[in-house]
C-alpha cells in the first residue's frame, strides 16, 4: 500500500471483505442445526477479527509495538506491511505480498475455496438421495467441507496473523474435529457396514499421497 494512502481505518473494505467471506461460507455450508450456527459463527467470529485488523485497527502491532520497536528499529511498525507479521519479525527482505508466506496463503485460501465449490453439490446429491457422499472431493477426505475452511483460515494466518485469530485458529479446528466425529456417527447409525468399509479406505481431512478408490460392490449406494 502507498504513502499516500491510510494505512488502516478503512472500514469500508473490512465490511467488504467480512461480507464476501461470510456470504461465501455460507453459501456453501447451510447450517442448520444449532450445533452447525456454533460453528458457522465461530469462523464468522475469525473473519472479522482477520479484517477489522487488516483494514480497520491494528490491535496486534499496538500490543507488541514495545518490543518489536527494540527488535526493529527504524521500521514504520503502523504501516500495511508490517501487518504482515512474518514478514516483519524474520525480517525478510522486498514486498511482503510476494514472499513465500504470502503465495503459500494464496495456494492454502484459494484451495480451500475450491475445495469447498466443488464439495458442496457431490454432498447435497447425496443428501437429497439419501446416500453416503463418496464421489468427488469425498473420494479422497471424508470431511472435505471442513478441510477446506481449515485450509482457508490457515492461508489466512500466513497471510496476516493476529493475537486473536492465532488464538481461535486452534478452537476452531478442535470445533470442526468435533462436528465431524459427530456426523461421522450419525452416518455409522445410518449407512452401517458400508460407512465403516468407506471410513477404512478414506482418512478424515487429509488425503493420502497415494490414493487408492472406495470401491463399491455393484448394487450397492454409494
């Protein structure tokens, strides 16, 4: 970001941002029960924390500003791009919108936008036919809904990690571990044998280097 620019209180791209990665979550997500609004408000909650600091009020830089002053001396420690806290603190030389953090976060967000795009119409086939999702992305993770938000939030913190998103970044994860242990025996009570044979051929979020595919015995929903 330029000089001749602020640096934050742009409020309007904080609600911007918020809006688009809300509307977005929940576009593909359509919580339902209250267990599932837990969740969805808890990444809501992340979201605005992320950009009322990047955008908005830079909390963080405030709070550390004492001793990253000692630690970098000189530096505009209230600019945009010492924000970009990893940057800042291994002192990494040029733009930090091109470093390796910040592309890692762009394959980590993008990906997980992806992911959830492509998650979203495999797992509400199913459910209209009241089967087992295990095409597409389910082919590879039996939960990649939720591997996708991880991945995005994830990205996120490469990107532009703060005191509060790096606290809730571990809740949230304990939280959608949890939601998906709880669908995961939903599922065992519905579809019985054959969800126990796809949970053996299929780990949970992160898939294996080597894929071999659910096999399903002809006749069988899938």
């Amino acid at each position: 970001m330029h000089d001749e620019f602020p640096a934050y209180g742009l409020w309007i791209a904080v609600f911007f941002n918020v809006f688009v990665f809300v509307v977005f979550a929940f576009s593909f997500t359509r919580p339902r029960t209250s267990r599932d609004w837990r969740s969805f408000g808890a990444y809501t909650a992340f979201i605005v924390a992320l950009f009322t600091e990047m955008y908005g009020f830079l909390l963080t830089l405030y709070v550390l500003s004492g001793w990253l002053s000692k630690w970098l001396p000189g530096t505009d420690l209230f600019s945009h791009d010492a924000g970009h806290l990893w940057h800042t603190l291994l002192k990494l030389p040029g733009d930090p919108h091109s470093d390796p953090f910040h592309i890692a976060s762009y394959v980590l967000i993008g990906g997980g936008m992806m992911l959830l795009i492509a998650s979203w119409p495999v797992l509400h086939e199913a459910q209209r036919e009241h089967r087992l999702a295990q095409t597409g992305p389910y082919s590879f993770v039996r939960h990649p809904q939720y591997a996708a938000f991880i991945a995005m939030m994830l990205g996120f913190l490469l990107q532009w990690p703060t005191i509060l998103t790096l606290a809730m970044f571990p809740v949230l994860v304990v939280m959608y571990v949890r939601l998906a242990r709880h669908e995961e025996r939903e599922a065992r009570e519905q579809f019985g044998e054959a969800y126990e044979r796809y949970a053996a051929e299929t780990p949970a979020f992160i898939p294996r280097v080597f894929h071999r595919a659910v096999k399903q015995p002809s006749g069988e929903a899938s």
